[in-house]
C-alpha cells in the first residue's frame, strides 16, 4: 500500500543528484578575469581567437585556469587580480598592434570559480540582477512616430518614380504625417494610377476622391504595415544596442524590449553612466564607393606606391587593403532593408538589399556605368571605416540587388545584420537612467540570503515542533524544493534578482502549505480510527486534489503577471512558476518518497509520529465514524 516502486527511488535520486550538481556552482563564488570582444562590426570572434589568446598568455608566462570561447567572446580566468591585470595588458598588445585603432576589446571581468568540469556540462551559476551585482539602468523610448515618417518619405520617392516610369503625369505628391496624397488632371490617370500603385505599393490603403477638377488618390498605411514598421524598428534598435554594448566587456547584460516603444537597458558591473551613454547613443553610417583598380592603386595596395588622389586606403573583412575613391556614391539613408538569402541559380549565400526610389535612381545609374568593377560597402563608426564587403558589379541594378562571393550563410546573415543595424532606425531618447553602486548590491545579496535562510529556519522548527517526525520529511521536501528551484533557475541561466529573492522566499512559504495539507489529511484519518497504513495512503490520496487545486490557481497568477508584466515584475513571475511546479513534485513525490521508505515496510505499524491527534469529546469519535 504505502511502497514504491525502484524506478519512482531512481526518479527521485536522479532529480537530487541534478539538483546538487547545478546548485553547487552558486556557492563557488568569482575570480577575476579578462574578456575579449569585437570592437569593430566588420571583426567576428570566434574560436580561432582561443588559440591566440592562450598563445599571448604563454609569452607573458601568465597561467591562465581556462580559456574558452562563449557567445561572441573569448573569456580567460586567472587565480588572482595581479594575474589578471598582467593578461590584459599582453593580450591587449597581442591582439591590438595599432592601440590607436583596436580591432578588440579587451576589458576586466569576474567569472564564476566553478571547476572546469563543471563548465564542461554547462553546471553553472545563476547571473547576479542589477540590483545585486550594481551597474546602470536606463530606459529608453523609441520614436516611433519618427519611423513611420521615415516610411512615408520612402514611399512618396517610390512614387515619383513609378511614376514617371510608367508615364502617368500628375499635379504632385505630398505627404501628410503618414498619409501621402497624390492629385491628377483626369479619371482615367487616377484609374491607371490607383491600380498600379495598388500593386506595386500594397502596404498603403489607397482611397479616391475629387475636389473641384482635380482627383486625389489618397493612401494611407495599413494598420498591419504600420506595426510592422515599428516592430522592425525596435528590433534594430534592440540589436544595433547590442552590438554597442559589447565595448563595454560588461557580463551579460540586458537589453529587452518593454512594452511596445520602449527597450530597458541594463548593464551589471558598469559604473561609468557617462561612459554608458556615450557608446549607447552614438551613431554609425554606411557608405557605398567605387573601387579604385587602376596600376597606382595597385601599387598602393602592394605598399610600393602612394594612395592616388582622391582615393582613400581602407581593409577588407580579411584584413586585405583596398582603395576607394573618396566620392560617396550612396548613403545608409537610402537603405530600406538588408536580407540574407540564396542565389536562384548558384544557390550561393547571398545578402539582398532594398533602397529607397532615390537611391535606385543612383544604383541603376552607377551600375549601368560600372559593370564588371567592383562596388565597396563600407561602415563607418567614431571615424572610423571598415569594408563590410565588395563585390564585383554583374549587371545593371535597381531598388533591389543582391550582393554575393565566398560567403557562407552565417556571414551572409551577418552581413544583413551590420548593413541593417549599423545605425538606429528610430532616434531613441533615455528617459530614465539609475545607477546602482556594487557595496548596495552586496549589501542587497546578504539581506536576500538571509531573508530566504531566516524563513526556512522559521518553517522548518515550526514544522518539526508540531508535527515531529512527519515534520522532519516535510522540512526535508522543502529542502529538496529549494535545491531543485535554484538547480532549474541555474541550468536555465536567470537572472537572479531582489524580486526573484522574494519570490524564492514566498515559494518556501507556499511549498510547506502542500505538506500541511497532507498532514492533517492523515491525522483526520487517524481520527476517525483508520489503521497508520491506511491513514498515509488515504492522506496523500485525498489531499493531491486540494493541493493540485489551489497550484493551478497560484500557476495562473504567475502565468498572468509573467505574460503581461516587465523587469522586476516578470523576473518574480519566473521564479514563481517554477517554484510552484517544483514544489508540487517535492511535496508530493519527495516526502511521500521518505514516508514511505520508513512506514512502509512495517506490516504492523500501530502509531505514527505527527504529533498530537485531536479527538473531539475527550478522544470518543463522533457516531457513525467509530
């Protein structure tokens, strides 16, 4: 009755194993590190980097515990600060030979003390929250209204041109907000144009109308186009932010959107707001030049000459010089989209761009002159140029081409990626900034800890006192509940948070409930005179539907505030939920597990220990229960 089977034990052994595993990184605390990241867009890291890395650190004689590539960059841990501040500097000069102009950064950082074994199966600790660790907080606002005008504009300038392609005169095109009119002599030119327009600008909601002898065609963006545009805008945002952000060395740092115009920005570790904001709100521009091929270029390029007038000396993503010539021959304004993709006959990774109507205007000009040569893209960030790619000019080009050659797809991908993000698609204004001092984070870290340790303190004598050895397996489901929790939030890799603290804390509060449930389930039956055996099984049988009742209840609260809540908000929602999914197993599976490991083998069990069983009139059943 009260037995379980071997493979439910191997359950419950696998999920405590696991669970010390990936809790365990938590207490091994930080060591002093370097980390090295791109500083330049056209610059990838990957784990090539490790190897030379470990080569800078081998001349410098520093020994280094790890060096591993993670995400996009390299980490190196060292045992103390002098080591650490000895590495910087060889690899800063390993790896930046020009230190006026670095193609990495190289910056100081705190990585966890887990053994590398550990790192080998990904056991590691949960991030530390702003709020715990220190840093800057700022909230942005995107200018949404300024993206739907940015749209509009594009589209007016398509208009003109289709247009006059097509041959259909008109009094005008202007623009109003993001409803852009457009007025004609006759019916038949409005009929000619609304159905071209209808086709070629589908985005916009076209209405016709007469005042007086003229006719007017009248669009306006469709609800569906204009969340589009927006969407794409914060998303560029979001990303252009994060390729800024890498400057910083910081440690995972959050960038997340909130709401539908607004991005937060955390940075853990940063204590330079004025540092912070200067990388977050500078600007980056994209250039399109022709390439100088000539014999003096040539020369210029093999260093047996000068660069040739009017030209300028850049290097390719490979680290090979080029020469351009100085005249810009399109803009990054004039970029509408940047798309990775396929060739339809090569099938080679390609990267497919759109400009605006004048933009194509130039592009076809240009490449109608220049077929065969080669076309640079080249993007410009703090004065600084890098060629993103230069391909040679097949054919004739309009409003979209394709740019290709010894690309594989992922740096096809992020080829899109620089040419759209390279500058912000909407200006951004900062709203709220905040700055936490790393003392306050680790005064915020104790009081957190001693919170969560205090209550559990406080449940587990309360339980053991009045439930005795009932309340010893409770104590220890609870236990099991805590290491589970923190192990899933660990693998997971959260953000721990003074929210996520308090939602731990309220966890262990709510955990215990199931267990209190289940107790007096049993001493109920005991109370009406049913054998120890019968009162266990009957017990957790009875009170699973209560307890899975009033879990469902509290799962949906947080399911409600993690599906419409942000920040601390949404970071306590997390913690709930999994709390409570953690919980049902541990109070349940776990300390029936233990109870039935100790009675459950009795055949003869007279008494059980749960401390006091109330009888009603002096310990006589009521009638009907004897």
């Amino acid at each position: 009755m009260n037995r379980y089977p071997w493979w439910k034990y191997a359950i419950l052994a696998i999920a405590l194993v696991v669970g010390l595993l990936y809790t365990a990184p938590n207490f091994y605390g930080e060591a002093p590190a370097v980390q090295v990241s791109s500083a330049k867009a056209t610059i990838k890291v990957d784990s090539g980097l490790v190897l030379r890395v470990q080569q800078a650190l081998e001349q410098a004689g520093v020994a280094a515990d790890f060096v591993q590539f993670e995400g996009n960059s390299v980490k190196a841990r060292f045992g103390d600060t002098d080591a650490q501040i000895k590495a910087k500097d060889a690899i800063a000069r390993a790896l930046n030979p020009d230190a006026t102009d670095p193609g990495y950064i190289v910056a100081l950082n705190l990585l966890s003390r887990t053994p590398t074994w550990m790192n080998a199966i990904h056991a590691l600790p949960m991030y530390l929250g702003l709020d715990l660790r220190g840093g800057v907080h700022f909230l942005m606002q995107v200018d949404m209204k300024s993206a739907l005008t940015k749209k509009a504009e594009s589209i007016t300038g398509d208009m003109r041109t289709l247009l006059r392609d097509k041959n259909i005169r008109h009094l005008g095109i202007t623009r109003d907000g993001n409803a852009v009119e457009l007025r004609v002599r006759d019916e038949q030119a409005l009929a000619t144009a609304r159905n071209l327009l209808a086709d070629s600008v589908a985005e916009m909601n076209w209405t016709a109308s007469q005042e007086g002898s003229e006719y007017r065609l009248r669009g306006v963006l469709k609800p569906e186009a204009a969340f589009k545009v927006q969407e794409q805008a914060l998303k560029q945002n979001i990303t252009t932010l994060h390729n800024r952000v890498n400057e910083l060395g910081t440690s995972e740092p959050v960038i997340q959107q909130q709401g539908v115009d607004r991005v937060v920005v955390q940075l853990p570790g940063v204590q330079d707001t004025a540092r912070a904001k200067d990388i977050i709100g500078r600007t980056a521009t994209l250039e399109l030049r022709m390439v100088n091929e000539s014999a003096e270029a040539q020369a210029a390029v093999s260093g047996a000459g000068p660069v040739p007038f009017g030209s300028e000396r850049f290097l390719e993503r490979g680290g090979q010089p080029i020469i351009v010539f100085r005249q810009v021959v399109l803009t990054g304004e004039n970029l509408t989209d940047a798309q990775p993709g396929f060739d339809g006959q090569t099938q080679e990774p390609t990267v497919n761009l759109t400009v605006d109507a004048r933009g194509a205007r130039i592009i076809r000009d240009v490449t109608r002159e220049n077929v065969g040569k080669r076309m640079a893209i080249l993007l410009f960030e703090k004065g600084k140029g890098e060629v993103v790619t230069a391909p040679v000019i097949r054919s004739e080009l309009g409003a979209r081409f394709q740019i290709s050659g010894r690309m594989t797809t992922a740096e096809a991908t992020d080829t899109a990626l620089l040419l759209r993000a390279g500058s912000l698609a909407a200006p951004m204004e900062i709203i709220e900034e905040r700055t936490i001092g790393p003392s306050l984070g680790a005064e915020n870290i104790d009081k957190g800890f001693k919170s969560v340790m205090y209550g559990f303190f406080a449940i587990a004598a309360f339980m053991c006192a009045y439930y005795l050895l009932f309340g010893i397996f409770s104590t220890l489901a609870l236990s099991f509940n805590l290491l589970l929790l923190v192990a899933v939030l660990s693998m997971l890799q959260a953000t721990l948070t003074l929210p996520g603290i308090a939602a731990i804390a309220l966890t262990l509060g709510m955990a215990i409930d199931a267990n209190v449930l289940i107790n007096e389930r049993v001493r109920e039956e005991l109370r009406r005179g049913v054998s120890p055996q019968q009162a266990i099984h009957a017990g957790y049988e009875h009170a699973w539907g209560t307890i899975l009742d009033s879990n469902v209840t509290s799962l949906i609260a947080g399911v409600a505030l993690l599906a419409f809540g942000s920040g601390p908000v949404r970071g306590f929602a997390v913690v709930h939920c999994l709390g409570i999914l953690t919980s049902m197993f541990s109070a349940v599976m776990f300390s029936r597990g233990l109870v039935n490991l100790w009675y459950g083998r009795r055949k003869r069990l007279k008494s059980v220990s749960i401390g006091q069983v109330w009888r009603p009139e002096g310990g006589v059943l009521p009638a009907g229960e004897r």
